[in-house]
C-alpha cells in the first residue's frame, strides 16, 4: 500500500464514490441521493453523472460531497469501452469528451481539471489487463461495482487489479455502488477512508496516499507488519486471505459454524500482497496492496 491507514492518525469515513442521479440516468435527484446516503451512515458522497458535474447543497457537519464525473473515452476492441471517473474536478455542469480521445485522453482531460482518476468498472467494459497497463494517471481501479454485479455479474474485479500488480501498476482499489435505482443498488459497496478531518482537502489527499479500503460488509480493523510477517484483524468473517503472486499466499478459513477475527502470514516472496476477508454471506473486505518489491514494468502513477 501506498501508506498503511492502520497506522495512520485519523477517523474512519465510509464514502459512495460513484454514483448517478437524475441529472444523468438515475432516478434519484440530486437532494434525494445525497438524503440517502447521508441517512445510511456515509460521511462522503461523490455524484458522478455522465459527462455532467452535478452540483448539490449538503449542508451537514457529518457529511460532505466531493464533485465529481464518469466520461467515457476511447476503445480498445469491439465491445470494450474505458469508463473514466473523475473526482473533485473543477469544471461544472457539462464536461465533454472529444469522440477521438483516448482512455488516456480522458485521464489526462481530468487531471488538467483538477481531478483525479479511477478506472471504473474493468470487467464489466469489457477490458483485460493488457488493455489498461499503459494507462497512466489512475490511483484506484474499481474492485467491486454494485450495480454492474447486480445488472449482469460483472461487478468484481480482483482479477485484473492482480493482473495490473503483477505488471507493475500499482492501483488502490475501491468499492462503489454505481447506483442508479434508488431501490435495488445503492449502499451496498463503499471505500473506508482514514483521514484527520471530514472535509475535501482531507479526504482527497487520503485517497492519493492510499489511505483507505473497500467493503461490501466486513472490516478491517487492523493490519501490522513485523519484520517478515503480518497480522490481521478484522470483524467476524469466514475466511481472511493473503492475496498474492502465483503459487504464494495464504488463506486462514474458520470451522464449519464459526468465524475468524485474526490470521497471520509471512511475507511472501514476490511483488506484492493484499488482504481479502469474506464473511458467510459472501460479502467482502479488501485491503489497498502492500508492495514487497519493484517490478520489471514499473509504472509511474504521475
């Protein structure tokens, strides 16, 4: 990881980085979305309406919004699309792409905006990681979409965020609803973050050093590495997994009826490693990747 949020100062703040309204195409307004997940127990909201910055009063000392936009630009075969999110962006209103940009177009486009990019929903775009490790300017691809794993099972994404680790990108990762009705898909994927202080500048700047992890349940409640191991503690799950190169790792699963809270691991000899936690109902918890040693295809997050 990029920094260790277990380790770092702060409050926990459980945010919705991805979400769409009226304004787009969800059936919720602006105002109800916000209600929403303000009553649901988030801190931190970003609409993210296609090509258009929603903007929205929320004025609550517990709850903020981070403005925000999905584009999409540029293909990388038939039937693949790059879906770009972007948060805190300057621009309001309308923010177009020109049709001949590329993916890295539409990073760069957010960027010069103030922003900062993550790659949404891979699997569901049709996109492998060949199609997305020259991409620069992502700090975070989407491990888990809530809507693209209601609407068709392509929701998760833990296979090309290894893929990209193996090669070197070494991308955070986050867990959104994507919601667009209000109903059926909202609140059930989020991004724990580990800031000093509820607000913007705080919240964003964990979000760059990677002070944060996803869920869709269970919590990570601890992460410390010692010299050659790690340990980890979490709420009651049924398994907890060290995630990691081929052939190495590790996963501690509970008796048949019982859950686990902790699990230790040595350190294992490859590029990087990460932590999984599932509970009984098949929700899931995922730490940002602890990386072990350079790979030969470093890129730089610029």
């Amino acid at each position: 990881m990029l920094e260790n949020p277990f380790e770092s100062p702060g409050n926990w703040y459980r945010a919705n980085l991805h979400a769409h309204t009226t304004a787009s195409d969800g059936d919720l307004s602006p105002d109800e979305a916000a209600d929403f997940y303000r009553r649901s127990g988030y801190q931190v909201l970003s609409i993210t309406d296609h090509s258009h910055v929603t903007e929205v009063q929320a004025e609550h000392p517990d709850f903020i919004l981070i403005s925000g936009v999905e584009l999409q630009g540029g293909r990388s075969r038939q039937d693949t699309s790059y879906h770009i999110v972007g948060l805190d962006v300057r621009s309001r209103g309308r923010m177009d792409v020109p049709s001949s940009a590329t993916a890295q177009d539409t990073v760069d486009m957010l960027r010069e905006d103030g922003g900062e990019a993550i790659l949404a929903h891979p699997y569901w775009s049709g996109l492998m990681a060949e199609d997305v490790v020259g991409l620069r300017g992502c700090f975070a691809l989407e491990v888990y979409n809530t809507g693209c794993d209601l609407e068709i099972l392509r929701g998760y994404s833990m296979v090309h965020w290894d893929d990209l680790l193996t090669l070197g990108q070494d991308y955070g990762a986050v867990a959104v609803d994507d919601g667009h009705a209000g109903a059926v898909d909202h609140g059930l994927g989020w991004t724990m973050i580990r800031a000093e202080e509820l607000s913007v500048e705080a919240i964003m700047d964990s979000l760059r050093r990677g002070l944060y992890y996803s869920s869709t349940g269970p919590e990570i409640v601890g992460l410390q590495i010692a010299g050659s191991k790690i340990a980890v503690t979490t709420s009651p799950v049924r398994s907890i997994a060290l995630v990691s190169g081929p052939h190495v790792g590790g996963r501690r699963i509970a008796e048949p009826g019982r859950t686990i809270t902790e699990a230790e691991f040595m350190l294992p000899p490859a590029r990087y490693c990460r932590i999984e936690a599932s509970d009984a109902d098949g929700k899931t918890a995922w730490s940002n990747p602890i990386i072990l040693q350079s790979g030969p295809n470093e890129q730089p997050r610029s």
